[in-house]
C-alpha cells in the first residue's frame, strides 16, 4: 500500500485509538494514585512509539523477559505488563 | 471465498456460529482440547470431553456441510496438578485412533511454571511416541514470550520433533519470528482485545510472507469472535491482496499443514 492508501485506510481509526489513550491517561491521573506496575509498563510502552519496530517493542515493554520458569503457577490470568520490572 | 478454521472451541459455541461459519465460506473446523474455563476434578471429566470432541461435535458440524476436526490433549492451566496430567496423558491414546483426530494439542504454557514445563514435556513425549501432529499454545500478555522461548526450547531439544509438523500458535510481533526461524509454523489469533487485530495480522503477513503462517478466531467461551477469519479476508482484500493470495492464507496454508496427519480429508 501507498503512504496515501495506509492513512485513507487507518488514519481515522489510530486517531480515535490515540485519543483513547489520552483520556485513559487523563483519567488515571484524575484518580489520583499512578504508583501502579501496569502504568509505569504503560509510560514505558510509550516511549517506544519513537523508535523501529513499535508494536513489537511496545508487546516487550509489557512482557516478562525473564528466562527461567517460576516455581508454581498462584492464578492463571494474565494481567496485561510484568510486576517485577 | 472458502476458508478453514485450524481453531475454535466450538464446543462452547451456539449451532448459530456453525451455520454462520458455513455461509461466510467455512469447509472444515478444527477444535483443540482445551480448559472449560474451570479446573476437572477428575481424569473422568477428560474421558467425556475427548468423547464430546470425537463422537458429538462432528455430527453437530456436519448438519451444516462442515468438517470437524480435534486435538486432544491437557490444557496447560491444568497443569499444575500433575498427577491429574498424567493420568489425562494415559488415556489420551485410546481416543488417537478416532477419524477426527489430528494430534496433540493445544499442550504449551500459560504461566511458565516448572509443572507445566514438566506436563509440557510429557505431552512432547507423547506426540513423538505416537507421530501425531503438534499444536501449541503460547501464554497471554505479559507471558507470551518468555513462554514461547521455553516452548521452543523443549521443542528443539527433542530431537524426535519435526519442526514443520508443528504449529505454534498465538503468536504476536515479538513472538513470530523466532518461530518461523526455528522451522515452524505460526497461527495468528484474531482477538478484539488481546492477541492480533486483522489489520496487525495482515501486518505480520506483509513483513513476514505468507508461508507457514495461518489465521484463527480460536472463539471459545470468552470475547472472541467466530467469523474473524472472513472478516480477516475482507481486510486483505481492502488493503488490496489479491483474492488468489488470500486464499493461500486462510485456505492452502491451513489445509498444507493439517494434511500432513492422515485423519484431515475435505471430501466427504
């Protein structure tokens, strides 16, 4: 695809996503308390909109780089960003 | 456009789904073990999901002209309990022989703990001592790539494992290419929160080719989405994929991969 036939495609679509964000942010910040792991993994993730390949870094900004298995499984959900970071 | 469907749980789904899949051009689904969305107390619970799953579904799929297809196996939010796991493996191999069945699957991780690494291995085992198909699940969000990284580990290190006849799936931007470097294949899961979006599975698709790569809803019991593979078409076809080459993804390369087990025939 052309420049031209991406942004006719997606542009409205990732502005409305964007803006989504601006306001999550924004309401975050109205509650309050931001010392939460999943935020900091967020502002993390954000500054990767910057760089080469962003969706991919922006998935490892929130993941477990870790490299051995953890002892036992205590929940099976997934919470979205890694707490040990 | 006739597509196939490598995974859904289509025993969580209404008949409706079936018959919308039929009309947007579904010829065959194919339907991995997986968890109920609650942990079985019993092995017994196995015994009548792998029954459900190769006696009942398909007949459920033919009323509206489609083929059904399963893997069998654990799940690995089970796994944990790992007397439980071992007595689900040794059963396993009595339902190997229905015609439906195309392998081991969907075994992988979901937390990356020791037992399910353990369980992980068995299941491995199995598929090897029996020449099955593989089909694996990688875990979600934050887990998915150290998972896929131990999976591929256990993977490579069983030198009985054919890397091209397995599947890894779930697969993201961060995850894709150390599968295909390693000989596998990738399924990209259609999701509306997690996973891929169709427009970021075209993505992958364009940076990536379109060999040993396949497209699925995996609907299930949660938010997911049953016609997403059609509706994955339809976005190629806007972003200017030739009917031809959309067919190659959703039909050929599905199709390529399960024929390599004996039970996966389209033709009635």
């Amino acid at each position: 695809m052309t420049t031209q036939q991406v942004l006719d495609l997606y542009f409205l679509d990732a502005r409305h996503k964007l803006v989504e964000i601006a306001s999550f942010l924004d309401r975050v910040e109205r509650a309050g308390d931001e010392d939460d792991f999943r935020l900091k993994a967020f502002h993390e993730a954000l500054t990767k909109l910057n760089g080469k390949e962003k969706a991919k870094n922006v998935l490892l900004a929130f993941s477990d780089l870790t490299v051995k298995p953890i002892a036992k499984a205590t929940t099976k959900a997934a919470c979205g960003a890694y707490p040990d970071k | 456009m006739r597509y196939i469907e490598p995974h859904a749980h289509m025993v969580s789904r209404i008949t409706d789904d079936y018959e919308r899949m039929a009309l947007a051009g579904c010829e065959a689904v194919c339907e991995p073990a997986f968890w109920a969305g609650f942990d079985r107390s019993a092995v017994e619970g196995f015994h009548d999901y792998f029954s459900q799953l190769t006696e009942h579904e398909p007949k459920r799929a033919a009323k509206f002209g489609l083929k059904h297809f399963c893997w069998l196996c654990i799940n690995s939010k089970e796994a944990e309990d790992v007397k439980l796991a071992e007595e689900v493996i040794a059963l396993v191999p009595k339902f190997l022989n229905r015609p439906n069945v195309l392998g081991i699957g969907e075994i992988g991780l979901n937390k990356n703990s020791k037992n399910e690494m353990r369980v992980l291995e068995m299941q491995v085992d199995l598929a090897a001592k029996f020449n099955q198909l593989i089909l694996v699940h990688t875990p979600h969000l934050e887990d998915k790539f150290k998972g896929t990284k131990l999976i591929l580990d256990v993977l490579k290190n069983d030198k009985r494992i054919k890397p091209e006849r397995v599947i890894i799936d779930h697969v993201e931007e961060h995850t894709v290419e150390m599968v295909l470097n390693a000989g596998m294949w990738a399924g990209m899961t259609l999701y509306p929160e997690t996973k891929c979006t169709p427009a970021r599975a075209i993505d992958i698709l364009e940076i990536y080719g379109n060999e040993r790569l396949w497209l699925n809803s995996a609907c299930d019991w949660g938010i997911s989405d049953p016609l997403a593979v059609p509706k994955t078409a339809l976005e190629m076809k806007r972003r200017g994929h030739l009917a031809k080459a959309i067919e190659h993804v959703v039909f050929e390369n599905p199709k390529k991969f399960l024929s390599q087990s004996l039970n996966f025939k389209l033709e009635q």
